[in-house]
C-alpha cells in the first residue's frame, strides 16, 4: 500500500481522501460515511472516525471545529479561509 504523509494506505482510508477530494464542502464524519457507504457498503461509523483521526494525525487531512457544533473534515490543505456566520452558524 503506499503511504499519504505518515500514515498506510488502506482502502478505507483511499476511499475517505477520495470522498474528501472531491467535495468543496466540510463533510462530518456522518457525511463522509454515507459516501464511502456508496462504495464500500460496510464500512462502520466507527471506522470512519478512527481513520478520519488516523488522518489527520499524519497530516493528510484537517479537522475543522468551532467549538460549537460537530468536526467537518478537510483534504485540500493548501491555504484557504473557513468563514461562518455569528447570526446563523451557517
């Protein structure tokens, strides 16, 4: 398997940089979960969160919080802003 910064390459985790590279959006792990599901039918919540920390961890995706609601995750890790509004949290 080849490796993504530090961390091996399975297909869980092939399948999750897949579902985060092709979004613009911030997905929860609930989100990205339901789009693995579409091609690895049994993939796990818990297997998403564990691979989604395991990720991160090796710097090959970010973890957005604001301290208010749930993580959204993100691989396009080139400088970009996350704005959200005070009014409506959107």
């Amino acid at each position: 398997m080849t490796v993504e910064g530090d961390v091996r390459m399975t297909r869980s985790r092939r399948a999750i940089l897949d579902v985060l590279g092709a979004t613009c959006d911030h997905p929860t792990a609930e989100e990205i979960c339901s789009l693995v599901r579409e091609r690895l039918p049994r993939t796990s919540l818990a297997t998403i969160y564990r691979n989604l920390e395991l990720l991160a961890q090796g710097n090959a995706i970010r973890v957005i919080e604001d301290g208010r609601s749930q993580r959204h995750y993100d691989a396009h890790l080139t400088q970009h802003y996350h704005v959200r509004c005070g009014a409506c949290g959107r």
